[in-house]
C-alpha cells in the first residue's frame, strides 16, 4: 500500500516535470535563459541563494545575543522607612514602574485598587511589531522575580537597559539619570515587597526584534555625573529633573525618528502618534509657545487637577494614573519647568481623532 502510494506520488512529480518544460517552451524570448538545459544552473543559483537566506535567518535567530560590559557598583539596601516610602512613590507615581509590572494593566488600567496597590508580579504583554515583549515579575520572589538579582544589577538595568545578563533591552526603561538616593529608594523598596510566585514567559522577538536586539540597539549612556541626591522642591531643577529623568514626559511628548532610531524632535514640543482601540492620539506641544502650546494658557491649578481628573479617554497611554498620585508640589515643579521652556512653535493638530471618524 505505501509502495503504491510512493509511486503514485513520483508519477505526478514526474507529470509536473513534463508540463513545467512544455510550459516554458511558451514563455518569451527574453526569459529563454530558463530553457531546459539552463534551468538547472538556474536552480543552483536559486537554490544557493535560498540557503544563504535561511543561513542568514538561523544566524539572525540563534546568534548569542552581546554581552555590553558595563560595570556597576553593589550598594547597601536601605530599611529606613522613609526611603521605602519615597521608592514606593516613585514606583507606583512619577517613575510608574507599575504602569507596566502589573498584570491586570491593558495599557496602563487602573491598579489602584480598593484594597491598596496591586502587586508588582508582572505578565502584561506587548504586543508589538518587533515581537511580543513580556513585563517581567519585579517582586521579591526568587525563582520568579527579581530576589536573586543585586542591586547592582538591577541599577544597571534601569540606567543603561541591559538585563541582568548584560544584554541590550528594547528601551522601554530610561533612569539613565536617576540620583543615587532615589536609585537606592526604588530599588530597596521593590526587594523589600512581599513575593508573589508568578512565572512571566520569556519575551519573544520575531526577525525584526532579533536584528534590533543583535545588531542596532545599543545600551544608554549617561551623557552627565550621576547626582547624589535632589531635594523635592518647586525649584526649576527639580522639575527638570522630575521631566527628564523620572517621569520621561518627552518620550511620548517629542517626535521619534524611526528611520534614525532616535528622538529628532525639540524636547518635549509634541509627539509622534499612538493608536488606541477606538483612538488615535497625540501627545501635544508642552513648550509655552503663544499659539501652538497646550498648556500656554493653562494656570498651575488648572494642570494639577487636569492630573488629578486621570483619564478622559480609557484608551490613552498617557499613564494618568501613575501620574495621578503624584504629590501637588511635585505637579507644580513639572508644570513650572515646563513653562520656563523655549516656547516652540509646532502646531500639532488635534490631541485625539477618533478612528471611525479618520476612516471616513
Ligand atoms: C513602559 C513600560 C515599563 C516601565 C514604565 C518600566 N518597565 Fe521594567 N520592564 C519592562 C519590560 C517590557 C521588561 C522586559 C523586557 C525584556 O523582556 O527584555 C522590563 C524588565 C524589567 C526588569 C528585568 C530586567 C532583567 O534582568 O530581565 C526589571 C528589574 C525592571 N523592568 C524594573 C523596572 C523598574 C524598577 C521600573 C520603574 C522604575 C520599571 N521597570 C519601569 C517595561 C517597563
Ligand atoms: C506614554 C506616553 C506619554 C507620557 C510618558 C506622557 N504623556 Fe502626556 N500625553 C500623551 C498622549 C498620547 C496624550 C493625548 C491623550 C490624552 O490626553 O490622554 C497626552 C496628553 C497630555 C496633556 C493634555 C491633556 C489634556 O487633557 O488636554 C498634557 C498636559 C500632558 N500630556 C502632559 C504630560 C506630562 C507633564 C508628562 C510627564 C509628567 C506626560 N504628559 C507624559 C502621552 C504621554
């Protein structure tokens, strides 16, 4: 029976052969090169360059991923209750670690819960055209969360995106320039977290992702000293600092360039696209210019209760919540920075479309 079926089968190789000839004896003058006695150079050409191809794909797939050398200094965690309290503020407001390591988060949703804040167990996926990138469990836990690793290497995660390994991340986290105090804070307070068992799979990058992580993406690199400590204040340089290296307003808020792979865009004056589930938003022009800037005409009172109000629209990545309890003072020092601005003129359309309407 199986013989049978073999030889049916190389019949109708053998048929295919015949009308595959007949057929390009059809075939125009100027592709005559495929005539019988060439097309078998013809597919050894072409059969080489698919091995190449796959060659090149098993290359770009299972290459070990580099290993930066970056050093980094072990430090002492604090237990001091006033540090944990500034890390978990930190955490949960202005740095919003838990935008993103929190499992119930569909973008960013409300873990605020009744009972208090969620755990930091990780598990939220993004789905994103590199691959699918997993949130990893920063609780405590040893087996699935961050109990094993040092401080040191997880400052070093914050401030250069390597993992623990010493490999390039996709850059979701930028603390390049975080103080040494709130560093200390962040990090003390997650180790000091209950664990909570949650095993988050590995990310996983389809070719694209690979070659970004391989081959284009590079580690961050501090571009000025590290300061040791900032004091809160309504101090301008507080502000800046809360702007740029806490909060990271100008990720979403300047123009990306993805051709360059790098912000081309004058800080903060208005951001490229996200497209929600029924929106398409865009982060506006937060420098004080007289006709194009958001919040030219807003007062301090009305930007702190624009924050304290959250989200308008459910689909927005402004994280709103994170945000939203963060202390008075420090929504004054961002809103007083952001008004000490060059004012830059860029008209920036409307801040949200809705996508029925752009399909119109
Ligand atoms: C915008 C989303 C986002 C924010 C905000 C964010 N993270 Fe992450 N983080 C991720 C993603 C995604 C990964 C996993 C990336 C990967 O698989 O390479 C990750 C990985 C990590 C890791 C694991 C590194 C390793 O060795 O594997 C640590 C630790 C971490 N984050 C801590 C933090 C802390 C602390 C904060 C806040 C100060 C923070 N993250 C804020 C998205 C975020
Ligand atoms: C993850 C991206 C992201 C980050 C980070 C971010 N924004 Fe936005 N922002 C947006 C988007 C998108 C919108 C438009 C949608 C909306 O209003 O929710 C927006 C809107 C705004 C608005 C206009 C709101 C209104 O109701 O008119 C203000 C003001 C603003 N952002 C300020 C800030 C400040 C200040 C920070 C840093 C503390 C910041 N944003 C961080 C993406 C971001």
């Amino acid at each position: 029976m199986v013989v049978r079926r073999r030889q049916g089968y190389r019949f109708q190789v053998w048929r295919l052969k015949i009308s595959v000839f007949d057929a390009l004896k059809t075939i125009p003058f100027q592709y005559q090169f495929l005539k019988p006695h060439k097309m078998k150079l013809f597919l050894k050409i072409g059969g080489l360059l698919i091995g190449l191809l796959l060659l090149g794909y098993a290359y770009i797939q299972f290459a070990p991923s580099k290993s930066f050398d970056l050093p980094y200094s072990e430090f002492e965690l604090s237990t001091d209750s006033t540090v944990l309290e500034r890390g978990k503020y930190l955490v949960y407001g202005p740095a919003r670690c838990s935008e993103c390591h929190t499992q119930e988060t569909e973008g960013a949703v409300a873990f605020v819960k009744k009972e208090g804040l969620s755990p930091l167990a990780g598990g939220h996926v993004f789905h994103t055209p590199i691959g699918e990138i997993y949130a990893k469990n920063i609780t405590s836990d040893n087996e699935t969360g961050i109990g094993k690793l040092s401080p040191g290497a997880i400052a070093r995660t914050l401030r250069h995106a390597v993992n623990s390994q010493g490999h390039v991340m996709v850059p979701f986290m930028k603390y390049t320039h975080l103080s040494e105090a709130d560093m200390v804070a962040i990090i003390s307070f997650l180790k000091a977290q209950a664990p909570v068992s949650n095993p988050v799979p590995k990310s996983d990058y389809n070719l694209m992702g690979n070659m970004a992580l391989k081959f284009f993406l590079k580690p961050h690199k501090k571009t000025k000293p590290i300061i040791k400590d900032i004091k809160p204040s309504l101090d301008l340089d507080y502000g800046a600092y809360l702007t740029h290296e806490v909060t990271g307003c100008g990720s979403c808020h300047t123009t990306f360039n993805m051709d360059k792979m790098e912000y081309d865009g004058v800080p903060l004056a208005g951001g490229g696209d996200f497209v929600g589930k029924e929106h398409i938003f865009r982060p506006p022009n937060l420098t004080p210019d007289p006709k194009t800037g958001h919040i030219t005409n807003w007062t301090e009172a009305q930007f702190v209760s624009r924050f304290r109000a959250g989200k308008v629209f459910k689909d927005s990545p402004m994280p709103w919540e994170n945000f939203g309890l963060m202390k008075d003072d420090d929504l004054k020092a961002v809103y007083r920075y952001l008004q000490s601005l060059p004012p830059h003129e860029n008209d920036m359309g409307l801040v949200v479309r809705a996508i029925a309407e752009e399909e119109e």
